[in-house]
C-alpha cells in the first residue's frame, strides 16, 4: 500500500545492493591496513553485488533497468547544462548525470576489486604497480561517492524531494 501521492520507484534489491555497496566499500576502506581478511572478503562481496547488479540491470524491474538511466555523453552534457541554467526536468528515476555515475561507480568499484583480487594471484603477489592502481582506483570511489552525495544533496533541494528517504523507502512523488 503506498500513500497518495507516492510511487513505487527503487524495487527492495536496488535499495539493498546501494546500501550494502557503500557499508562494504566503507568496511575496506577501514581495514584496509588492518585485519586483511576483512578487507579482502569484504571486497569479495562488493565484487558479487556488482554481479549482481549488472544481471539486475538488464532484468530487474523499470527503473532497475540500464535502459532506464543509461544516456549518451551529449544527454548527459545537455543535461548538465539545463542543472546549470534551473531548466532541468525532474526524472521519476535516475536522470541523465545520475545514471552515468552509477556507470562510474560500478566501473570503478568492480576495477578496484579486480585489481584488489589480482594481487592474491601469482601473477601479481608482490606487485607494487598492481597495489599502486587498486590504491589510486580505492580514492577515485571516494571522488566519485563525494560528487554522488553532492549532487543527491543538490537535487534533492532542487526537486523539493528528499533522494536519501527515496533510496530507503523506495518511495518518491509522481
């Protein structure tokens, strides 16, 4: 049952997956000098739920769906420069700038866990180039999850809407 006004947007694995994400991404990030079997199992995780997410990306629900969010470069540009002139339009599900960060987001993170797991890999057991880039990839999330939140916190008072309540309750306005 939904409330008037209220529709269904983020479908409960979305809101589990984004929320899992970044308890996980935190959890490496504070052990990541300490207790290394966190560390590693926990980038292990992360590595599942991107899996996870790609598959739901193609087959989940609507707004789950890539083809939802996923724009060219020039939407995203045009986009941008609408934000920059006040004449954006509000989008029900992501719009053009969001959807290519979670391309980001989930590029990024799914290289950082690669290149995490290829140090365990005789190959690169001992690389100081491979531990150098899944270093310099692990502070790129952090820039990246800093522009996230940034502009989650801009549209939400643009759009009158409160985006963080929408990822928990998966509820936002018609």
């Amino acid at each position: 049952m939904t409330e008037p006004g209220l529709i269904r947007v983020w479908d409960p694995f979305v809101r589990a997956f984004h929320w899992s994400q970044a308890a996980l991404i935190a959890l490496a990030w504070v052990t990541a000098d300490g207790v290394k079997w966190v560390h590693e199992w926990s980038g292990y995780l992360v590595a599942a739920l991107i899996g996870l997410r790609v598959l739901w990306g193609f087959l989940g629900p609507g707004h789950a769906r890539f083809s939802d969010f996923v724009r060219g470069p020039r939407a995203v540009i045009a986009y941008l420069g609408d934000l920059l002139h006040g004449r954006e339009r509000r989008y029900l599900g992501h719009n053009p700038a969001g959807g290519a960060m979670i391309v980001m987001l989930l590029t990024v993170t799914a290289a950082t866990a690669l290149t995490g797991w290829l140090q365990t890999t005789d190959a690169f057991w001992g690389s100081q180039r491979m531990e150098d880039l899944h270093e310099s990839l692990a502070i790129l999330i952090l820039v990246l999850v800093a522009f996230h939140v940034g502009g989650v916190i801009f549209e939400s008072r643009r759009h009158g809407e409160n985006l963080v309540r929408s990822m928990i309750t998966g509820m936002k306005r018609r």
